[in-house]
C-alpha cells in the first residue's frame, strides 16, 4: 500500500558541477527501477540546476531546510516559496540541524507549517541520542518530537508527510539500529503516534523510512520488514554505485 522511498541526503557536499555529475548518472539508471520513488536531496545551490535536468525524470527533488518564516528581512534564509519553486520536498527537524543549530520541536512545527502551505512535502526526521536509548528513554523521545513538531497540523493526505526514523547514534557511525529494533519502535510508537494525531488510516499511509549508515549491504534487511518504507541515506547517497545499490535492494521484495 505504502510505494518505497529511497532519499539521498547529501548534505553539505558537492559542488554544483560535482551534483550533475552525480546526477546524470543517477538519470540513467533510476529509470530501470519500479516501484520504488527515489528522492534527492542536494544543498540549496544546485537545486536549481538539478530541477531543470531532473524534468522528464522520476527522482524527485527535496531541500535539506527551510525558514519558519515569509519572505522578508531574514539574512541567510530561504522561504518554503522560494524552494518549491524548485523542488517537492523538504527535509525537517534532521539532527544535525536540532544539534548544530538549536533547532527544537517549537521551531520545527513552525517550519512544517510553513512547507505544508507552500506545498511541500516533509520529511520530518526523529531519533533519540545513545544516553537516551541507554536510559531507556527512546520510546518518549520519539513520542514527544512528533506530537510537538506536529501539533496543530491538519492532515487529510497521508502521502504528503514522510516521517524518518534516524536514532542519532547510528548516522555516520558506520552503526546501524537493527531491522527489528527499528520495526518494533515503528510499530510501537510512531504509528500509535501518528494515529493519535490524525487516525488510524491516514496513520497506516504515512511511510516512515529508516535513516543511519544505510548501505547496500544492510539495506535488504530493512527492506524485508513490513513497517520500514525505505531509506533516508546520507554517506551511501554521494556516489551513485552505493546509492543505486541501495535502491536496487528494494526490486527483491
Ligand atoms: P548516514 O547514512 O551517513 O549515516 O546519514 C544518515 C542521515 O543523517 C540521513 O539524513
């Protein structure tokens, strides 16, 4: 019921001629795939040159942040507006972004809003740090970051909210959680969660992905649950051969 997403966040990396470079060979290969959406995410300065490239392609294009606000006096920033104009979706609340720049659930709602309205599609991203899963504390952390980063949003579409999973501990530790760990917190609390928000159906429709040193060799195994609806990929989504490896493991569910 729920179409696999495959999404590349690259981050702070590639140039602009690094990013088409990447892109076209991408272009070539993610055609031969079904059944699968394969979103990327590039930094803001080649999402322009990317989305004129991409338009008779299938990958679809996603920023990695937005402003909270309009657009007005905010040196720096980049409205919801401004990056739909160039892309589908939006990355929000990564932990990169709540641990290097203070970003907390207050500002995150906010920002979902404000991509809601602009038509974008976020990608709300969650995840404990390793005191709190070693406390015990996992389960609530979740909880919390979705009830706050998503009070008072209205949902009738479950297709336009993709919830990731990335426990901090396991991006770019080469350290991943396992497939049942991820499915069990899955189905225990984010989509008791999201029903309690907006119901039991919108809940059962919204893909939550699994994010943290994903590869193409651990990806299978995520794939084979039922709860995991794909990868938000960081490291493995800067070279095509391991981003398509990973994309190809959904073709052998
Ligand atoms: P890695 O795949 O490099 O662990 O990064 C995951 C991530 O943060 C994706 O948003």
């Amino acid at each position: 019921m729920r179409t696999p997403m495959i999404a590349g966040n690259w981050k702070m990396n590639k140039t602009e001629a690094e990013a088409l470079n990447l892109i076209r060979v991408l272009m070539q290969w993610v055609r031969s795939y079904s059944g699968v959406e394969v979103l990327i995410c590039p930094p803001f300065t080649s999402l322009s040159t990317l989305n004129k490239l991409l338009v008779s392609s299938p990958i679809l294009l996603g920023a990695q942040n937005i402003s909270d606000q309009p657009p007005g006096a905010f040196t720096g920033e980049i409205s919801a507006t401004m990056a739909a104009e160039f892309c589908t979706h939006v990355i929000l609340g990564h932990s990169e972004r709540r641990a290097y720049y203070g970003e907390e659930n207050v500002l995150i709602n906010r920002k979902l809003k404000a991509a809601i309205s602009a038509d974008l599609i976020p990608v709300l991203c969650v995840g404990e740090v390793l005191t709190e899963r070693e406390a015990g504390k996992a389960d609530h952390v979740v909880s919390h970051q979705l009830q706050e980063a998503l009070g008072g949003i209205h949902l009738e579409d479950p297709t336009k909210m993709i919830i990731a999973y990335e426990p901090v501990w396991a991006i770019g530790t080469g350290r991943s959680a396992s497939p049942e760990e991820i499915s069990d917190l899955i189905a225990r609390v984010i989509r008791p969660t999201l029903s309690g928000l907006w119901g039991e159906g919108i809940s059962q429709g919204i893909r939550v992905l699994y994010g943290g040193s994903v590869n193409s060799k651990n990806a299978g195994g995520f794939f084979n649950t039922a709860e995991i609806d794909g990868a938000l990929v960081g490291g493995a989504s800067l070279t095509a051969e391991k981003f398509l490896g990973i994309i190809e493991k959904t073709q052998k569910i």
